[in-house]
C-alpha cells in the first residue's frame, strides 16, 4: 500500500492563495465575466456627474409620441427614442421631429420580436433592415440598440457589437406600459419598483411613447420637474456613455469596434 504524505502549505504558498482570494473576491463581477464568457447589455453607467439616461421605446400607436415630445420641448430635455423601423416608416414627419428638436434616434429593430431566438444571420438581417431605414429618415448614424422585449443572448450581443452597435438595457423601468396610473409610474421612476432603488446619476430609465402607455404623457412632466429638483439632468444615451468611466454590469463592457 502507498502511503501519500500530505506536505503542510508553506507560508508563501499561503499568501499567494490568499492575495488569488482577495482579488477573485474584489473583482468577483469581473472573474464571472472571463470564466463564463457571459456578455451583457449596458444597463448604467458609472458617471461623476448628475447624469440620468432618458429613453423611450416606440414600436405602434399614433397619440403619444408627440405630446411626449411636446413635454420634453416645454422641459428643455433631450432623449433617446428607439424606434422599430416600421413606425419609423409610417411616421417621417415625428421622426425627422425627434432629430431636430436634439432627440438621439437607436433602433429597436424591425419586427417586433426576441431576436435572441433568430440565427446570428437573421439578427444581423433585422438589424441591418431596420438601420438602412432609420438612417435615411433620420439622417444620423444609428449605434445603439434596444433589442424588443429586452430579449437578449451572447448571440444578439456578439452580432450587435460586431455591427458597430452598443445593447442598452435599463435600470430604472416605469412599467408604464402596465397602465397603473400615473401616480405609479411616477413613483416606479423616482421611488423605484423596490424602496431606494429610484432613478440616480447614471442610471437609465425606460418609458415607452407608444399608445400601450397613456399614462406616461401624464406623468412624465412630474417626473422631470422632482428630477430636476434634485439636481439631476436627463440626457440621451449617447451623452451618458461619453460621460461614463464604464458601463454596468462588467460584462458590458465591451470592446469598442466602429461601423464599417
């Protein structure tokens, strides 16, 4: 019978395995990341400034998309409105609006389905359809993406970022789209959907300015105005990502690649 003897750790052995512990822990976010090759959409970002993401996700309806732009006019707030190239279609006129009146375009796509069940081929495809689109009406380079639903994989992620695309997600959610009131959607953006997770610098919040959510015209003007009063400003996505240090979760990170 072998008998194995079991040498005790040296002390630097011992330091070693507890300087790799120490950084697994402190970057434990970051480690996940490498090992699991896991990639994410941005869903905030870490700012020193007051910043707060507004954005808005259009895919049908013909009322409340320009009483929402109306409101950010009064407010001297611009914003970020992704648009599903099909409404975009129908609707030059709001769209070449939204351009002038300082509002930054993203696409959210063409049809209105979770493209993380679509081939890399087909989500490049529905990508590409719907840039040429928004592109040639609002006559701004498209690079930012709302995948519908929020339905995202590695794959959309990976065909997304390959496009010259940036996958932004949320933080903050009004659920307008529920219809619970505007008293509700008011507190869900300043409140948050759990006490003390309301809008803060960096954050992202999301609205819809289709005609699922009627009660976002009514709360929207309250919840400029405590914003502002809390010295927040509400800027569109772009803005908030070149006044970022990085976006959050790490795995959102991603390489920055231009658009051919």
């Amino acid at each position: 019978m072998r008998i194995v003897v079991l040498k005790k750790p040296s002390g630097r052995s011992l330091i070693l395995w507890g300087i790799l512990i120490f950084v697994l822990l402190a970057y434990r976010e970051n480690a996940i990341s490498v090992f699991s090759n896991k990639l994410k959409p941005i869903y905030s970002a870490n700012v020193s400034s007051q910043a707060i993401g507004l954005t808005f996700d259009i895919s049908w309806g013909e009322n409340t998309a320009v009483p929402i732009l109306d409101i950010l006019k009064e407010e001297g707030i611009r914003a970020t409105f992704f648009l599903s190239s099909p409404w975009a279609g129908k609707h030059e006129q709001i769209v070449q609006r939204m351009v002038a009146d300082g509002h930054e375009i993203g696409s959210h796509g063409n049809r209105h389905i979770d493209l993380n069940t679509l081939s890399a081929n087909e989500i490049e495809r529905e990508i590409k359809t719907a840039e040429v689109v928004l592109e040639a009406i609002s006559h701004q380079k498209i690079n930012l993406i709302r995948a519908p639903n929020g339905a995202y994989d590695n794959k959309l992620i990976d065909t997304a970022n390959r496009l010259g695309y940036k996958v932004i997600q949320w933080s903050v959610d009004s659920l307008d789209w529920k219809r619970p009131g505007p008293d509700a959607v008011i507190n869900n953006v300043l409140n948050g959907l759990k006490p003390g997770n309301g809008a803060k610098p960096g954050d992202i919040i999301l609205f819809h300015a289709s005609d699922s959510a009627p009660d976002t015209v009514q709360a929207l003007p309250a919840v400029i105005q405590k914003l502002k009063a809390k010295g927040y400003s509400l800027i569109p996505i772009g803005e908030l990502l070149k006044q970022s240090s990085e976006t959050w979760p790490p795995e959102s990170n991603l390489p920055p690649e231009s658009k051919e």
